[in-house]
C-alpha cells in the first residue's frame, strides 16, 4: 500500500505548493508505505491565513452548538476507532492494543473539552469602587499546535480540543514521521460541523514547516510537545512578539522502590513504566530507585519479567513491545547502551537487536536493564527515549529525594511505599510536575500534566489548560 497524503488547508486537500513530498518508512518493515506533502514557509502562510480569516465566525458560534461539534467529533473518532488504530500502529511501530487506547483517550478528550465549553467563563469581582468589575474569557486567536511522534492523536487531542473548546483558530504541524491520524482527524472535524478553515494541517520537516509557524506574526500562541533541546528554540523565536508558549519536554523521571512496597505490584509496574511504547514515553520512570535491602531481589525479578517479553509486529494482537520509531533512533538508543558499559554500569540484559528474520528489517531493540548505575553517568542524566532502565540503589529517604532531584528534568516520577506518611513526605519533596504513588501511570485527562524546570513550561489536560488557550479581559461598569 502507498498512501499519499496532502495537507489541510481551509477544508481542502491540497499539495504543497513545491509540490514536495517526502516518502515514510514502516518502522517495523523498513519499507516505504506513503508519501506525505512537504509544506513550508508558503504553505504555513496560506494556513495561518485561511485560520485568521475564520477567527470571528468561529468565535461567534454559540457554545451549545460548538459544544455539538466537538461531541459529534468524539463519536466519529469512535466509528472510525479501528482504522485510526491501524493507521497509528503502523505510522509509529506501536501494539495495536496500545494503539486503540489511545485513540479512545482523543475520543475522551474530545468528549471531556465539548463539555466544559459551556461551564466555565468569567468572573464578577468585588473592586472597591461604585460599579461592577467583570471579566470576559475570550479566545486567544490563531494557535499553532507542533506534536511529537510517540503519541500522535493522542496528544494532537490535548491540545486541539481545548483550543477548540475556547473559541480559537488553529494550524497543526504533526510531527514529519508521524502525520496520518492527525490528517484524518482533520477530516473527521469537517464531517463533524466544524468550519473549514477552523483547524488546518501543514505536514513537513520541523525546521521548515515548524518554525515557519513558530515564526508567523499572526500565530498568536504555540503549544509545543517535544524535546527539550527544540522546545528551547521555540521560546526564542516566540519570544519577538510575545507570542503565548505552552512546553511539554522531555523527561528523566525517577521511580522510586522503598523496602516496605508491595513488590508483587511494583516489579511489573516498574517495568511498564519504562517500556510502554517501547520506553519512547515522556513520562518513562527510566530511572530506577532501589533502596539496597531489596536491591538484588528487586532486580533479579525484573531481569526475569523481561525475559518473558513478546516482541513483534504492532499489528500482531499479541504483541506488548513494537518497534521503535525508526532506524536511525534505534541505533541512538543502542549507542546509549555503550554509552553506559563504557561509564561502568553493568548490563543485566537485552540492549541487542533481536533476532527474528521478521524484526531483523524493522527498527527492535531487546529492552535493557543497567544496574550499578551512579546518579551522574550520562545513562542516568540524558534522555534515552527508548527501552532501557537504568537502577541504582539508596540507603536513606533522604538520599533517594536527593538522587531523585539531581536532574535537569521534572516531568513524571512515582513512590513506592506502603508508609502513607513517607509517601506523602516523598510527594512534596520531589520536584517534578506529575507523580503517582504506587502505580506507575499518572496520566489523567482530567487532571493537569506538565513539567517542571526543563520539562516544561504550563500545563496540559484538566480545565487549567483551559487558561492557557484563553485570554482574560477585565471590564469595569460604573454606577
Ligand atoms: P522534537 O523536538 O524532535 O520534535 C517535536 C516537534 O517539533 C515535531 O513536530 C518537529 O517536527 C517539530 N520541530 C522540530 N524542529 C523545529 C523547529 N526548529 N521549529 C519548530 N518546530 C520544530 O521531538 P520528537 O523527537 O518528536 O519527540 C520526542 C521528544 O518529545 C522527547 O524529548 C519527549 O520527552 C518529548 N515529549 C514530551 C511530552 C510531554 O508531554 N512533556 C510528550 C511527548 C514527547
Ligand atoms: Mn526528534
């Protein structure tokens, strides 16, 4: 099959007016399976254009019927579950299965913003003079939305739909290796009442089409997921016209195993909340915390959980661990597994490529355990985005936290400990924006997520997001 696919633009599909196009590769295959339209600079102008000039009809739609369109975009999603699922397991290498709870979760997310449109507002203030203060939410304007491949439509629906929600306009640039869910969720948009021109998709290379947004004068906010390196770059370039930022950046989260935790639990979570989608997570807990009395049984369970895992196909229901996003990121991952031998952590296994004829062509990585790791080795300092824990053992509750902290990022982490009291003490003294006490999973879509120093800038999800796409007016009536 060769999809060929073209952008968005105020309702129509249309090429890129170079006329480019760049070819994806199946990362579990290594074969061409589409061609993609390379939009640049021109094309992000016609976009951002099409969404200026649809700003005020849009603003205008009452919020029972925006309300409508977002409700009917979830049950469309929905209907088309299966193919989305399909589309997004091959684009990205994922299991299907994990695939299909992903595209339920933008359903959710749809389903969750469409019914806070018309719940929340503004305020009536008590100021000291003779009068009424009010204020007004009002939507931002054009907002560029830029997404990461690990998780494209879900992330795509965390930032659409409260952008959409609170009455704004919006050009998205999906990731250049992952752009085929958001294109048919732009599709699906149209179909479900919401206006051509509302939301637009310029698919391309992040240097062109990215920053050619980042860049546009008329953009006024940038909701950003993705590295912290280019998330950096991004909040220059927006700083020239004060254009709003939201941040989502990378992680090095910190998961942390006290000798009192239920072990049963903790072993396979702190397994799972390395490796999901193959440890190419954000909120991957990569670095694992063991105090030392149950250091050696803790990992020779894990190492035993590890042998048991089923990699293969992302469309083999039976898979747990895919591929990884390409070849290229493969071999980046593999170098960290040298990386760390070199700095003396020991390796407990995986870190090879699989054999297989089958996984041999596609971009696999056997996941790896280091352990012996030391706080300050690059392992434990950078992001790996892949398959690979690294543990290292503590003594005290006061060392964990330290070791904990002793990092650039701050985006996720978890505790475990059946002591409510250091749970609760470990919570507040960790410096990171999610956690999640014994389980692995902090995610919620009705609670805020983010990061803290270099993971981020805002937050995502619950009705706090809702700040972030909307612009407060203060108006005083005098008596
Ligand atoms: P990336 O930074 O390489 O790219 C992210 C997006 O930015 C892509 O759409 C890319 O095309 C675009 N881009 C690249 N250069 C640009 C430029 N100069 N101007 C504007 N846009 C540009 O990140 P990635 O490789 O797609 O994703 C992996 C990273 O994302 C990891 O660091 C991961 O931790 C992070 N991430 C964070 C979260 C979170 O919520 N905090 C979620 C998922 C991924
Ligand atoms: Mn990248």
């Amino acid at each position: 099959m060769v999809l060929t696919e073209e952008l968005l633009i105020n309702g129509d599909r249309t090429p890129a007016q170079s006329g480019e196009f760049t070819s994806l590769i199946d990362p579990a295959t290594g074969e061409g399976w589409a061609k993609i339209a390379a939009g640049d600079a021109v094309d992000i102008d016609r976009a951002v254009q099409a969404a200026d000039r649809i700003r005020q009809p849009w603003r205008q739609v009452n919020s029972r019927d925006r309300t409508r369109m977002l409700y009917r975009l979830a049950e469309l999603i929905r209907e088309h579950l299966e193919s989305l699922a399909e589309l997004e397991s091959r684009n990205v290498g994922k299991p299907i299965r994990d695939a299909r709870d992903e595209v339920n979760l933008a359903a959710d997310c749809f389903e969750y913003y469409a019914g806070a449109i018309n719940k929340v507002g503004g305020q009536t203030i008590p100021v000291a003079a003779a009068g009424t203060s009010l204020t007004f939410r009002e939507p931002i304007g054009v907002c560029g939305l830029i997404a990461p491949w690990n998780f494209p439509i879900a992330i795509t629906a965390w930032k659409l739909a409260p952008a959409l929600a609170m009455g704004n306009t919006i050009v998205l640039k999906p990731a250049s290796q992952t752009p085929l869910t958001a294109l048919k969720l732009g599709e699906l948009a149209l179909a479900a009442g919401i206006p051509p021109g509302v939301l637009n998709i310029v698919t391309g290379s992040g240097s062109r089409a990215g920053e050619a947004l980042v860049r546009h004068p008329l953009v006024r906010k940038i909701s950003f997921t993705g590295s912290t390196e280019i998330g950096s770059h991004v909040m220059k370039l927006a700083a020239d016209d004060i254009k709003r930022v939201t941040l989502e950046l990378g992680g090095k989260s910190a998961n942390l195993i006290f000798a009192d935790a239920d072990l049963e639990k903790a072993v396979p979570k702190a397994m799972w909340s390395v490796l999901g989608n193959a440890g190419q997570d954000c909120c991957a807990r990569s670095r694992l915390l063991i105090e030392r009395s149950i250091y050696d049984a803790f990992l020779e369970q894990l190492t035993q959980q590890f042998q048991t895992l089923k990699l293969g196909h992302p469309l083999d229901e039976s898979t747990e661990i895919g591929s990884l996003i390409s070849q290229n990121h493969r071999d980046r991952v593999a170098e960290y597994i040298q990386i760390g031998q070199v700095e003396g952590a020991k390796l407990l296994c995986g870190g090879y490529i699989p054999e297989g004829e089958h996984l041999r062509s596609g971009a696999y990585l056997q996941p790896a355990i280091f352990a012996d790791v030391t706080p300050t080795m690059r392992i434990a300092q950078e992001e790996i985005f892949g398959p690979v824990v690294c543990a290292i053992p503590f003594d005290t509750e006061a060392e964990a936290i330290a070791i904990a902290n002793q990092s650039f990022y701050g985006l996720s982490g978890s505790i475990w400990t059946r002591d409510i009291s250091r749970a609760l003490r470990v919570a507040k003294a960790i410096e990171t924006g999610v956690l999640s006490i014994n389980t692995g999973h902090s995610v919620h879509l009705e609670a805020p997520f983010g990061g803290v120093k270099r993971s981020g800038l805002g937050r995502e999800l619950g009705l706090n997001v809702l700040d972030h796409y909307s612009e407060i007016k203060s108006v005083f009536i005098a008596e």
